[in-house]
C-alpha cells in the first residue's frame, strides 16, 4: 500500500488481546481502588493515602489512554507515553504541595484505617502487576503501564509503613515522609518515561 510511513498503522502489528485484557482488569480495578482509597484518605487524614488514592486515579486514567492506543502506529503510542510521563510528574509535584500542608496543619492522621485500606490496595497492586509483568519490556507505552503498577504497589508498602510508624509515635511525620517518598518516586519513574518515550521519537 502506498503512504505507509511512521504515522501509519499499515505495519503495526495486531494488539496482543491478552494484554488488553489485563489493561481492562486494570482499569477496573483502580478505579474502584480510586474510590475506596479517597473516602479512607479524608476519614484517615492521611496525605500519603490522599496521595495513593490520586495515583489510583492517575492509573485508572493511564490504562484508559493504554486500551485507547493499542494497535495504533508507534509514534503515536511514544507521543502517548511522553504525555503520560508529564503526567507522573505533575503528580509527584502536586503530592509535595500537599505533604508541605500537612506538615503546616500538623494533622495526625488515623493509623487503623490507613494499615487495612494500604493492605487491601496492596493486594490489588501486586494481582494487577501480576497481570501485566509479562509485557514490562514492550515500547515506551507498555513501559509506562507497567512503571504505574510496580509504583503502586511499592507505594502501599510504604504507606502500611507509615501507619505504623504514626501509631508508633503518634505524629504525623511518617505520613509525610511517605507521602514524599511517593512524589520521588512519580518524579523519578515519570522522567524514565519521558526519556524513553524521546528516544523512541527520534528514532522514527
């Protein structure tokens, strides 16, 4: 066929439908965690949930945008994983606002509650990680999705963490050490992605 260049799906391969499968799991699946997380983050007072339950919006959004450009042309799902990796990045940006707030306001969050609702995310987590392990090593894209799960789950470790060191002390400072630790590590995984996805681009 005559046209077929790099903005052309001519010679893009079929998506993989097990793969596509585990983005709608995925999808759901954070959503709902979306959901539970934000209502557990304001009853807790705990910035480090508040911040897990935005990244399990941001995730939900992520999987979304996957099942969207599956089986399009590569540049578009590079251009794809360069929005997403800003995306990472505004997250962690916007979760040292929130954690310098907290720390202001000196709020003691609820240790209970943050333990049991990090345990049960945990568990989402790693089953959706699971899921989506066998394609970590794809284009840009899939790099990304897979980034988002592995933080997710490293992230709800972090906050049982935090749980127990606020009943231990009764401060609010491992809420916010935590809440920090998850900035660094959308910071970081979202310059990951924005540089792969570059390299990719100029490559086409």
């Amino acid at each position: 066929m005559s046209g077929c260049g790099c903005d052309s799906v001519c010679n893009t391969p079929p998506p993989d439908p097990r793969y596509r499968r585990a983005l709608w799991v995925a999808l759901v699946l954070n959503a709902l965690m979306f959901f539970v997380e934000i209502s557990a983050s304001f009853a807790a007072q705990s910035v480090s949930l508040l911040a897990d339950a935005v990244d399990f919006l941001a995730d939900a959004a992520n999987y979304g945008v996957a099942l969207f450009v599956l089986g399009l042309a590569p540049v578009w799902r590079s251009r794809t994983a360069l929005w997403k990796g800003w995306i990472m990045v505004s997250f962690g940006v916007f979760v040292l606002g929130k954690s310098a707030w907290q720390w202001s306001a000196g709020v003691v969050p609820e240790p209970f509650i943050m333990g049991w609702v990090s345990l049960l995310a945990l568990a989402v987590n790693v089953g959706v990680a699971a899921l989506l392990y066998a394609h970590r090593s794809g284009d840009a894209q899939a790099r990304s999705v897979w980034l988002c799960s592995r933080n997710d789950a490293l992230g709800n470790i972090a906050v049982m963490g935090a749980a127990a060191g606020v009943w231990a002390t009764a401060h609010g400072w491992p809420d916010i050490a935590v809440a920090l630790l998850l900035a660094g590590l959308a910071l970081s995984s979202g310059a990951s992605v924005i540089r792969h996805a570059r390299q990719e681009l100029k490559a086409t």
